[in-house]
C-alpha cells in the first residue's frame, strides 16, 4: 500500500510540474 501512496504522490507532482511548464511555454510563446 506505502508503494502505491508514493507512486501517486509522485504522479500528482508530476502532473503539478508538467502543467506549470505548459503554462511557462505559452506565457513565452505569447511575448512579443
């Protein structure tokens, strides 16, 4: 079960970055 807890902590953490980065990417992508 702990396996589990941290495989989803990790998914969640990933899914956090993965979205700040895509958010990054277009804030760039929108400057002049």
């Amino acid at each position: 079960m702990e396996i589990a807890e941290k495989q989803t902590k990790i998914s969640l953490l990933q899914c956090k970055v993965g979205s700040l980065v895509t958010s990054n990417i277009t804030v760039f992508k929108l400057r002049p």
